[in-house]
C-alpha cells in the first residue's frame, strides 16, 4: 500500500514518539479507521531512527493473525520498503530490518499462543507494538511491557477495537491515559480518520454490524452488553410461511447436545444466494417431559427430522462437546457429521450481521427459536460479555450454523459482493 495522505490523527501517531516523556499511545476506536496501519508504519521508522541491534515485538491475538496484519502490512508498504531492506525467517518469527546504517529485529508474538509466552520471557524488548490488545489476554501483555523496563527510551504501542468497560485494558490503560497527568497519549479513531474510507465504504462497512457490535465497532464506545442479544429480531421480518424449494438447495442439520438440558435441532435449507430458512426443528427438554433420552433415541429424533431430506442432507453440524453423540451418528454411516465451531462472541456477532441483513429467516413451524429469541438475555451481572445461560439451546445450534456452514456468505458480505 501507499498511504495517499495522512488524516490529523494518523500524522499525530507519526509525531508523537519523538516527543520528551512520551511513554505509550493508545489508538482505540472504529474497525478500519486506519489504525492499524498508521502505527505500524510509525513504529517502523521510529524503531529505524532511533536504535540499532535492539530487539522489538509485533504482539497480536495470535502469530497468524499477526503475520497477516502486520507484517503484510509492511512488507507492502513503499513508505517502508522504499528505505529499508527487509528479511522474513518465517521459521522463528523474526523480521530483520536494515537500512540508514542501523538494523533490528522485529519479533511476532501471539498472545494466545504458548510457545509466545515462553519466548516473551527470555528477550529484552526496546518497544513494542499491541495489535488489537483487546483479544490478548492481560498476563501476556504485562509480560511483554516487563521485557522493556531495562531500556531508558523503549515505548508502548496499542490499539484496539472498544469492548466492555469492564475490560481490563480499558480499565488499566485508557481511564489512566485520560488522566491529565500521564505520560500516555491517547487518540480515538473514527471511520473519517481514514483517508482510504470514502462515504460508500464507511456506509457498507456500517451495514455489517449491529446491537452493541455497532456501538463497539462504529460508533467505538466501550459500551456493556446488555439486554436481548438478538434485538434485530423481528416476527415481521424473519419468520415466513411458505418456503419455496429449489433444486440448487442445500440442505444442514444444527444441533446442540444437552443430557439434562434441552437438545435442539435445526434443519437448514441453503439457497444459492447465501440465504438460509431454519425449514423445521425438534426441540427436546428432558426436565419436561420427566425422562432423559438416550444417544440411540436422540438419533432416532434425528431421523424423524431429516425424514424426506435425509439424502440431500449434506452435513451435520453438532455441539463440539458433544462427543459421544458425535460417536453416534458417526457409527450409523447415514450422515457426515462436522464438530461445530462454538465461538461464542464471534458466534454472536456473525449471526446478529445475518439477522440484521435478512439473511436468515424461520419458518413459522419453529416456535421453540422464536422464543428463545425473546428470552435469550446478555448477562450484565458479570465481567465481560456472557449470555445468560438459559433458553440458549435452539440459540446455540443456529450459532453452530452460522460459524460453519454460512461463513461463505459471511466472506462475501464482508468483501461486499453481492452473491
Ligand atoms: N492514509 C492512508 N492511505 C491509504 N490507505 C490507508 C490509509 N490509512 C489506512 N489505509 C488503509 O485502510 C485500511 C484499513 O486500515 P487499518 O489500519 O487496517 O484500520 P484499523 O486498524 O483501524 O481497523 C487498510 O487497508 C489500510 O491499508
Ligand atoms: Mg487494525
């Protein structure tokens, strides 16, 4: 990339490291406002500038993820590459930078990741920079920040997304930054801060997200999570009547696995267009009905569900923790059967994105979901995002849906094609 020019806030985060008693800078605020890339490229430099032979930290919620927002962001960025010459060693992680006379070495770390915490403990860091800090977990980052405290000059580098204002980064970092006195800059990005966001863009991007996610990462407060999860649901919209089937349909059973809570089950019909029906659904509570069903009665239910799609079926997505019904299904040799991503948040997220574009839709027969739609409550009693876990059950298996059957109409929402 080239950067076409620099918004206020983006040439702020090139300065403010070279001012005197500058210690950290928080770039907190809205997705793609050009957070990411402004600090990147400042790091860089200023790393280049100021030291030779030190050592500095890519931090991310993983090396992957890292890999691919950082540094694909540099090594395709002329502003870096045209003055420095960089080498990748993919195998230890380590990017060596070289130019002006000076060289360093660039480590990419994951905050989730094990083999990250041990090799974080070991080095000595002159700066490091905290992608999306908001996924990493606290104990990884104050280690981190603990491999700078022998260097007199080293600085801090975060930026993230907003989150709950339980959340301990807001809590540590950007309530003492806002604090007149510290040596802490920090700076909140909107959409317009990126000069690259034209008003198309910025209004696509705003599509994607709704509920507390629009507040978070829109709008870029650090606001609770509270009340009905799905308030984008709505009778009018999602629930219908007479679902025409069509030859290219692809049929999907969900189901989430409960012994002395309720099993739900959801059998999806896709459409070539990304769309998807929940078509029919069993719904079993045990507490109900007084007994506990067993693997084999389960299956049986399972059966009757598919009845006259049993062959066009082409998968089955269930409860991860579920392994002995797994077993089960598996030894019958009827259907494929796929352990689901249980992802919650992002679980959450994705499918509040396909209510709210009418992606998803019910058909009127599956009133066991449509009440747990009016049921299923974030729990502002905790720390952190929780749902209350009750009348979660039909919730849960159209997550499971979501997160690994729809991620195709997932991607193509996100790069904004029409499918
Ligand atoms: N000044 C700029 N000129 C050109 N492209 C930019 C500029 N600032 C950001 N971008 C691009 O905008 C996109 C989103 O920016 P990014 O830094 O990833 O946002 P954030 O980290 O806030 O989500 C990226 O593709 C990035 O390269
Ligand atoms: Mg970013």
């Amino acid at each position: 990339m080239i950067f076409q020019k620099l918004s206020k806030k983006q040439k702020q985060v090139f300065k403010w490291c070279y001012q005197p008693d500058s210690y950290a800078l928080i770039c907190d605020g809205s997705v793609r406002s050009g957070k990411t890339a402004a600090m990147s490229c400042s790091f860089v430099h200023w790393a280049m500038k100021c030291f030779h032979k030190q050592n500095f930290a890519f931090c991310g919620n993983t090396v992957q993820a890292t890999e691919r927002n950082i540094l694909m962001t540099i090594q395709q960025m002329t502003d870096i590459t045209y003055y420095y010459k960089l080498k990748y060693i993919g195998s230890k992680h380590i990017l060596t930078i070289s130019g002006g006379g000076h060289e360093n070495y660039f480590y990419i770390f994951g905050g989730k990741d094990e083999s990250s915490y041990k090799l974080v403990q070991g080095i000595t860091l002159a700066g490091v920079l905290f992608d999306e800090v908001a996924l990493q977990p606290e104990s990884f980052v104050n280690q981190a920040i603990a491999r700078t405290l022998s260097i007199g000059n080293a600085k801090l580098w975060f930026n993230c997304n907003p989150d709950s204002p339980e959340h301990w980064f807001y809590k540590q970092w950007i309530q003492k930054a806002d604090n007149n006195k510290s040596n802490i800059l920090h700076i909140h990005f909107d959409m317009q801060d990126n000069p690259m966001m034209t008003p198309e863009k910025i209004d696509r991007t705003k599509m994607l997200y709704s509920g507390v996610f629009y507040d978070r990462y829109i709008k870029g407060l650090w606001v609770l999570a509270e009340g009905i999860v799905y308030a984008e649901f709505s009778k009018e919209k999602h629930v219908i009547e007479n679902y025409i089937p069509e030859n290219s349909d692809e049929y999907y059973i969900s189901i989430d696995y409960g012994t002395k809570n309720p099993t739900s089950m959801g059998l999806w019909c896709l459409k070539q267009n990304g769309h998807a029906i929940r078509i029919r659904e069993s719904y079993y509570d045990s507490r109900k009905k007084g007994h506990s069903r067993t693997d084999e009665e389960h299956y049986a239910e399972l059966e009757w569900l598919a009845g006259d799609l049993a062959d066009k079926i082409r998968y089955i997505v269930v409860d991860p923790s579920a392994a002995s019904f797994i077993e089960c299904i598996y030894r019958h040799r009827k259907f494929r059967v796929y352990k689901a991503d249980n992802s919650v948040l992002d679980g959450i997220r994705d499918t509040a994105t396909l209510l709210h574009l009418g992606y998803l839709q019910f058909d009127k027969s599956c009133k066991d979901i449509i009440r747990e739609f009016g049921l299923y409550r974030w729990d502002d009693k905790t720390q952190g995002d929780k749902v209350i876990k009750e009348n979660d059950h039909a919730m849960d298996d159209m997550r499971y849906f979501v997160r690994t059957v729809m991620w195709r109409t997932l991607k193509q929402i996100r790069r904004g094609e029409k499918i």
